[in-house]
C-alpha cells in the first residue's frame, strides 16, 4: 500500500501537474497514486520523468471529456442479507460523492432496512477507491431445531472399546437386555425458528423445522410423568424391528454364539440357531433350546435346557438347568439338572448330575453310557451300560447329589452361626452388665452396638437356613428308599454301581438288568430291567 502522503497534484488551467514531498517512493506507487485519483490518460515520459528525479511534472493536459466523476457502486449479497458501497473514485479535480448521495444510490437498489450511517461515514472519510465496504446489515432468519429421539439404550449400538480399554472378549455380549422401569429413550421437542428480514425488507424465512414421534410396540410406554421418555414395561431383548423399538420376552438368534455375537445373559427364553462356541456362555432366566452344538462353553438357564446337537465339553464348559435337560450325545460334558437328564444317543466320559433321573434310552445303537460318572437322584436308565474295553463308569443312584450337597452347606453354616453366638452371648452379658452398673464407656458402647446387631443378624440367618433345611430333610426322607439303575441291551465289566450307599462292580457283562438296593441284604441285587418300572424312578 502506498504512502498517499508523500504526493500531491495540483490542477492547473494547463493541465495537472504531480509533485511530491519527499523522493522516497517506488515506481508502482506512483501509478497506484494517479489511478486512485482517477489519472487514466497521462504523458508516459512525463511520469518517469517524475519517478526519475522527483520534481513537479505536468503528466496530462486539462479534458473535461476524461475528468470523469465519481461512481457509487451498490452490491447486495446473494441472500439480501447484505449491502456493500465502493466508490469508483472521481478524476483528481472531481469532488466524493457525500453522504447523501450515498444514501440516495442504497434507495435506488432498494436497501431499506440496516442502513448504518456510521460505516458510510468512515467510508467516505477514508477516501479509498474500489474498496467495497459491507454498510447495510439484514436480520438472518434464526433457526429452529428439528424434533430428535435419543435413544438412552441403543440395540445397533456397536460395542466399543477405548484404547486403553482391557476387555474379555468372550464375556462381552451385543444383546441388549432391559428391564421394567428401565429407560430407553428421550424425545428432544422441535424448537420453532425465528424469520428475519433483509435489506430490501423481504421477509427471510426460516427453515421448517421436522417432528418426529416415538415408534415403539410391545413391552415399552411412554411415562405417565414425562411424555417425552419412554420406558420398558416388560423384562426382555430391546430390538429395533424396522424403525420400531420392542421389547421381545425371547431371544432368538439365528447365529452362532461367537465372537459376531458375544455371551449372552438374558432374562427370558432362548432359542439359538446355531452352535454356542467354546468360552462363551449363555444364561438366561427362562428355558434355552440349542439348534447345534456346545462347544466348551457354559450354559446355565432357571428352566429347561434342550441341545438338539448335543455337547463337545472339552473338559471346560458346564451345562446347568433348574427342569430337565435334553440333548443329543455329550462328550466330556459336565452337566447338572434339577429334573431329569434326556439323551437320545452317546454319553462320553462325562459327568452328570441329576436330582431325578438320568435316562439314555434312544433308539438308535449308539444310545450309551460310557466312562465318567453320572448321579442321580432316582434313577439311571441307558440301553448300553460301560463299554467292551472295560471303560470305568461310576454310576450313583439315591439321594439326589445336590440336595446332599445342599444339605451339608446348610449344616455347615447353622453349625457356623451356633459357634459365633455362642462367642457373642457372654460378650453382650457382660457389656450390659457394665451399662446398667453405669460403667459404659463411648468404645465398649459401640461395642455393645455392634455386637447386639450381630446377634440379630446371626439369629435371622440361622433360622432362614433352618427353615430351608427342615423343608430340604422332609424332600430326603420322601425319596431315601428309592433310587434304580436300568440297562436295557448290556452293562459291560468295569462299571460301578452305587444304590443308596450299596456298591456293586460289574465284572462280567450282564443283559436287560436293573440293579437294585436290598436292605435286608445290604447289597446290590440284580433284577430285570422291567423290574417294578414306574415306580422306584418316581
């Protein structure tokens, strides 16, 4: 930019005439000079003339038909919401336009509105040619916001981990379970906008704003207190099924359970089309039906349990079931069942745990038991018993194995509450012994405090357990004289049978027998397979 004060022009009846107050300039400032004051024509030896040596030169003669005047030049933004002025400068004897004139020029485009004086002024003070200045301002229209459902609890929700994040991959799950009560989503209302106004004084409309309503079916409502949240109402998997939220009482998966699909722990049914693979596990409160097989993997439902492949143990996974459990073949399985345990073919070096019976009695020629060891409560019937290599299998038949179990725990831990309060009792005597004598101090206070409310605490547990056991010895006693091993085709050498505490190893294969308790004899006696069938197997 150049220094406008290092020159001046004066016009003379014979022309104009540059000068300048100091020679300390360079040859583009000179011609920045004379085209700023609006010099198009000029003697070109003249000028540098001037640039050379730096004294006054006449640089054109005087042309009324070349000193033209200034130009107001009005440019409106694209949106209106803007007005700019630049002032094509007047020839050097030629006056600015004034403020009025300014004004005059923004009327004849049609700006109105926003007009400020205060940036025309500086504009014509600062005398600057070709240099547009914004010096008219619309109002932009503000605004709304469409209405947005954020949901709080998001089903294709990718699962994420941070960086630093260590995670167990297998226990992680991308199903997303939800309970009553539980928050889903929040409805963020539309806020309207605002129109403006633009220079012309056009209304400048704001953009329409969108609505949008929750979309939801079964096992979810919209709060009663706050319209805007929805809520689930039923126990379940939240699903989006096709733009609708749902809340489904069973899970059903047509994948496998690996990796894709994570553990599941659910509070219905499930139904899995596919295999369950090894180190993933599926829990769930209401029963699971397994299409294909387990894999290593642990299994645990409140119900019954059905895998119609059957289970590949490996020695890890367990398969636990409150109701019965049915499947195909095991191998190397670990399986407990508060019913009956079903298998339709093969049971391999296993270990079942049955409160009532464990029956292997499919049709086919490989309906057998071999290796392990299977308990159960009242019975154990298989078509094929052991195997020709003389495999050992353990077979306990009697009182259920977990009820026994059960049973020692609570003994134990009764046993454990009589011995801590029999250590409190004399303690709390004599703490309350010394409050009514008045010798109390703060510590042995809280002392007192805390061993009374130990007292109770031991007290309400011990005679929730007792409860339990009395009802748990009543159950033994009701099926104390029952308990039956049946093999219908041939129990091979190398099996041991155990009936109500009476063992029996069978050395020499023996065909269609049930092995039975004689308590008179004290020993277990061999009898037909159809041997009162119906009634020792509850």
């Amino acid at each position: 930019m150049f220094d406008k004060d290092i020159f001046y022009m004066e016009a003379r009846p014979d022309g104009i005439y540059l000068s300048c107050y100091e020679h300390d300039f360079k040859e583009n400032d000179v011609y920045a000079f004379m085209k700023e004051y609006g010099i198009a024509r000029y003697d070109v030896k003249a000028v540098r003339k001037f640039i050379k040596d730096g004294e006054t030169v006449k640089i054109c003669n005087r042309n009324p038909a070349f000193e033209k005047d200034a130009r107001i030049l009005v440019t409106l933004a694209k949106d209106k919401m803007t007005a700019s002025v630049a002032i094509d400068p007047p020839f050097f004897a030629k006056p600015w336009p004034s403020e009025e004139d300014v004004f005059a020029s923004l009327k004849a485009h049609g700006v109105k509105i926003g007009i400020n004086e205060k940036a025309v002024r500086s504009l014509l003070a600062r005398q600057i040619g070709n240099q547009p200045s914004v010096v008219a301002q619309g109002i932009p229209p503000v605004e709304g916001k469409d209405a947005v459902i954020e949901l709080i609890k998001d089903p294709d929700k990718p699962f994420e981990v941070r960086d630093d994040e260590k995670i167990d991959f297998w226990s992680r799950s991308t199903i997303v379970t939800v309970h009553p009560g539980q928050e889903i989503a929040i409805k963020h209302p539309l806020v309207n906008g605002k129109n403006g106004i633009d220079v012309t004084g056009t209304v400048a409309k704001a953009r329409p704003v969108r609505n949008i309503e929750f979309s939801f079916g079964e096992g979810l409502k919209r709060d009663e207190e706050n319209p805007l949240m929805l809520m689930a109402t039923a126990e379940g998997q939240l699903k989006n099924d096709k733009g609708r939220l749902v809340v489904l009482p069973e899970l059903d998966i047509h994948k496998d359970i690996d990796f894709g699909i994570g553990s599941i722990d659910f509070t219905g049914a499930v139904k899995i089309h596919g295999s369950v693979r090894e180190g993933f596990h599926v829990v769930a409160q209401g029963n699971i039906e397994i299409f294909g097989t387990v894999e290593g993997a642990d299994i645990d439902s409140q119900g019954a349990v059905v895998v119609q492949g059957g289970v590949r143990g490996m020695g890890k996974g367990t398969l636990r079931a409150n109701q019965d459990v049915s499947l195909s073949f095991g191998d190397q399985a670990t399986i407990r069942s508060g019913g009956t345990i079903l298998v339709k073919n093969a049971m391999l070096h296993s270990h079942l745990y049955a409160q009532k019976a464990v029956i292997a009695l499919g049709s086919g020629k490989h309906s057998q038991i071999a290796g392990g060891r299977i308990e159960a409560g009242l019975e154990v019937s298989c078509n094929i018993l052991g195997s020709e290599m003389g495999t050992k299998t353990e077979v306990v038949v009697g009182l259920p194995p977990e009820l026994l179990e059960k049973r020692k725990v609570f003994t134990t831990e009764i046993k454990r509450c009589n011995e801590n309060l029999d250590k409190v009792e004399p303690n709390l005597a004599l703490l309350k012994k010394l409050e009514a004598a008045g010798q109390l101090d703060d510590n042995k206070r809280v002392m007192l405090m805390n061993l009374t409310k130990m007292k109770f605490q031991l007290q309400a547990a011990k005679e929730s357990m007792q409860k339990e056991l009395t009802a748990l010895e009543e159950h033994l006693e009701q099926v104390k004289d029952k308990g039956i091993v049946r093999v219908k085709d041939i129990c091979y050498g190398g099996v041991v049978i155990t009936v109500r505490g009476l063992s029996y190893i069978v050395h020499e294969p023996c065909k269609f027998t049930s092995f039975v308790a004689d308590d008179e004899k004290r020993a277990i006696v061999l009898k037909p397979f159809d041997y009162m069938a119906g009634r020792l197997g509850g």
